[in-house]
C-alpha cells in the first residue's frame, strides 16, 4: 500500500525538486502529484496504486457525505431556531413552518441556498421581535411602527420563497415581488390615549393658599383663594361630565351599529353560501360541458389515436402537441419559436396534455368572455393540470433575450408574457408553456415550450 494511504504523506527531498521548481504554497495535492512524478517506473509503490486510488475515492465520497449531513444538520438547526424563539411573531404575522421541519432535504434544488433563506430569516426575526411590542412612548413607537412596516414584507416574501423552494414551485428568475410596505393581514394601531383636557391646567389648593409664614396668612384671602379653586373645579368636573354623556351616548350608537352590521354579516353569510352553492354546481356543469367538448374534438383528432381520459397513451410531448393541435386547431395555435425544445424530456407527459386542454377550454371560454384578469387563472390551471400559472416574465430578461419570449405568425410578434409550468432545475421535473391571447382572432397563441426561457441566472 502506498505510504500516503497510511497517512505518512511524504515530502520529497529538496535533492529530487529542480532549482527553479517552486510548488504553490499550503497545497497539497500539487506537492504530494509532484512527489509522485519523481517515482522511478519501476517503483514498488506503483503495485499498489489501484489500491490506493480506490480508497481515495472513498475517502472522497465519504468527505463529501459529512459536508451534505453538515448542511442538513444546519438547515434543521435553523428551523428549529425560528421554531423555539419566534412562534409569537410567526403567529402574529399569520406564518405557519410546520411542515418545513418535514421537508425531505434530498428533493431541494439548492439545499445551501434554502439553508441561507431560513437563516436570512431567523435573523429578520430577531430584528422584527425587538419592535414587535408597542413602545411606552408615542415617538418610540412612532420609530417601531415605521420600523415594523420595512421588516413585515421582507419577512413575508422571504417565507414565500422558502415555502416555495420546499415545494418545487420556486421560479429563481421571477422578478415579481410584492410592493414595498405592504403588509398583508393587519395594520399597526395607536395605543389608548389619555384625556388631559382639563386636569393638568388648574394649580392645587396648596400652591395657591402656600404663603411664607404663618403670620403673614390672611384668612380673608386664604377663602377666597379656596372659593376661586373649588369654583375652577367644579367648572372641571361639570366639563368632564358632559364629555362622559357624550362618549357614553357615542358608545351606545357604536354598539347598535355594531349590531347592525353583525347582521348585515350573517345575511351576507347566508347569501355568500348561497352563492358558492351556485357556483360549484356552474362548475360542474361546466366541467360536464368541457369533457363532452374535448371527447368530441378528440374522436375528431385525426390520424393520431386519441388519449384516454388520463392521457396516459401519449408518448411523448411532441406527439402531444401534434395532438393538441388537431384536436383544437380553431383555438390553439402552436407557433415554436427557434429556442423551443423539439421534444422535452419532461416526464409528466399528462399533465402537459391536460395544460393543452385547460387552455383550449377553460382558458379560451374565458378570455372570449371578456374575462381579462388573471387572478383566478393559477388556481383554476393547478386545479386542471398542476402547472402554475403566470401572467407577467421578466423584463429584464425580455429585453436582454426577445429570442425566447417572442414568436412570429404571419409577420405578427407576439410577446409571449403568459406561461404556466412547473419544477426547476432537473429537466425531466420541469416544464414551461409560454402563449399569448390574440382577442381579435380569438385563438391562443402557444410560442414556446421546454424548460425555463434564458435569463441572467441560466
């Protein structure tokens, strides 16, 4: 066995070295090769070096293995550092990291990076729990409360990465973040103040009859003195009864408001349920109407064989989009820029068929309706195909790179802004699907698909 598995790592002899070799200072390996390359062919030692190469490797895997379990163990210890210190801040804010301490750290992407996010946030903690309690002052809380309106939405938007990141949902180059100051789910209000009207203007009866001696008291002025005061506080008492009349009176026209509304609320309840019930039973029908629709344009699709109700006979996304685009071809247009992938390796060959549908029926019925906004299109779309959706991409990127978020049809460009997907990182987890609505020929434009368009960071 080589001398150096024994770990008596020789140093070769200054007489072995050439004058003018110089071998970089505090470095091993170079030193140790060195050594290696003065070895006479025939040396004993070469017997032994596929031995030794072996438990080099080992020793290497074995290293590398103590610095994964190093960094999940930090990545726990940072959980359970939030966990143990800052549950009332957690609660206040509406934040709930339970299912973290869960997260099985071999499905991150970036476990260090993850690591870094939950350590960012336990130090936002610390800052955010020394202003959390209202000030004893109205200018220290002042101070707090400006202090507390930077911190809340860093906090939020650090928890909605890290959230995202253990789910897989995480867009690294999604340049959207909530605006600046605005803090979901409550506000930050004044404490009680303090009625001193009329207390902290009128001097006692002490200061007033105090004199130098005894002597020099008049008893005449001394009454006097007191009517004046007991006078001035009456007139005191008298005001700070007519004040607690009218607060009193305010009170009880705020609890029949109150009640008021309270009724209001359960009728709006009432409706509200009423609605919902209405609702769901519309999507049914709907759901109903758009399966009827695509098994008819399925028994329409052509030479491909239609896929079951799952998909599942698709074998590839290429056949899928050839598919899709017979099967809706007044409604989904398919114009593949040049960055597009030919065929994915993305192996959820399903869920991007059930994407095709959701655009050609959901998607396409809504924007024909007028139906503009965007909110309810990500749950709508993960509810259909488990793909997010996404109205806006970078414009940063965008600009740096149009080749990937345009497509031409007939001399027409369109921005491909809208896209849905999943996953990054490995490409057989992730997908994008990037379109554009035409109003005016009422068809869905889909311009790319495979993994995350270029930006910066890929």
């Amino acid at each position: 066995m080589l001398c150096c598995v024994s770990g008596n790592i020789p140093v070769p002899p200054p007489d072995d070295l050439d004058d003018e070799a110089v071998l970089p200072e505090g470095s091993l390996f170079p030193h140790w090769i060195e050594y290696l390359k003065q070895l006479p062919p025939d040396a004993p030692e070469w017997q032994e070096a596929e031995n030794f190469i072996g438990e080099f490797r080992e020793i290497r895997q074995a290293k590398e293995r103590e610095a994964e379990q190093a960094l999940t163990a930090a990545f726990a210890e940072a959980i359970g550092y939030i966990r143990d210190n800052f549950l009332d801040e957690l609660r206040y804010l509406e934040v709930d990291i339970d299912a973290w301490s869960a997260t099985d750290t071999s499905n991150l992407a970036d476990l260090s990076k993850t690591q870094q996010a939950v350590e960012e946030l336990g130090a936002l903690l610390l800052e955010y729990c020394q202003i959390r309690i209202q000030a004893p002052t109205r200018s220290e809380e002042d101070a707090r409360r400006a202090k507390r309106s930077e911190l809340e939405p860093q906090i939020l938007s650090l928890v909605e990465q890290i959230d995202g990141q253990m789910s897989g949902d995480w867009d690294p180059d999604d340049d959207t973040a909530p605006p600046e100051g605005e803090t979901p789910g409550h506000a930050d209000t004044d404490g009680p103040g303090e009625d001193r009207d009329a207390a902290t203007a009128r001097p006692s009866v002490a200061s007033e009859v105090r004199t130098d001696s005894a002597d020099s008291v008049d008893p005449a002025s001394v009454a006097g003195k007191r009517d004046t005061v007991q006078a001035a506080l009456q007139a005191d008492y008298a005001a700070l009864k007519d004040k607690h009349e009218k607060v009193e009176a305010e009170r009880q026209e705020f609890e029949q408001q109150v009640k008021a509304l309270q009724l209001d609320t359960q009728s709006l309840k009432e409706r509200e349920d009423g609605l919902r019930r209405k609702l769901y039973e519309s999507k049914q029908n709907y759901r109903s109407l758009q399966s009827a629709y695509v098994a008819m344009r399925r028994a329409e699709s052509g030479p491909i064989q239609s896929p079951d109700a799952n998909g599942e006979e698709i074998p590839d996304i290429k056949t899928a989009v050839e598919l899709a685009g017979q099967s809706f071809e007044d409604r989904l247009l398919f114009a593949l820029n040049s960055k597009s992938e030919k065929n994915p390796s993305f192996e959820d060959i399903t869920s991007v068929w059930k994407a095709f549908e959701w655009l050609a029926t959901e998607y396409y019925d809504s924007r024909c309706n007028g139906f503009d906004g965007v909110d309810g299109f990500d749950e709508a779309s993960r509810e259909a195909c488990g793909l997010w959706y996404k109205p806006k991409q970078s414009d940063t990127a965008k600009g740096k790179y149009p080749d990937h978020y345009t497509t031409k049809v007939n001399g027409t460009t369109y921005w491909l802004d809208e896209h849905i997907g999943r996953g990054s990182g490995d490409p057989r987890k992730m997908i994008r699907i990037a379109f554009a609505w035409d109003k005016d020929r009422r068809v869905v434009v889909v311009g790319y698909i495979g993994r995350h368009q270029r930006t910066d960071a890929t």
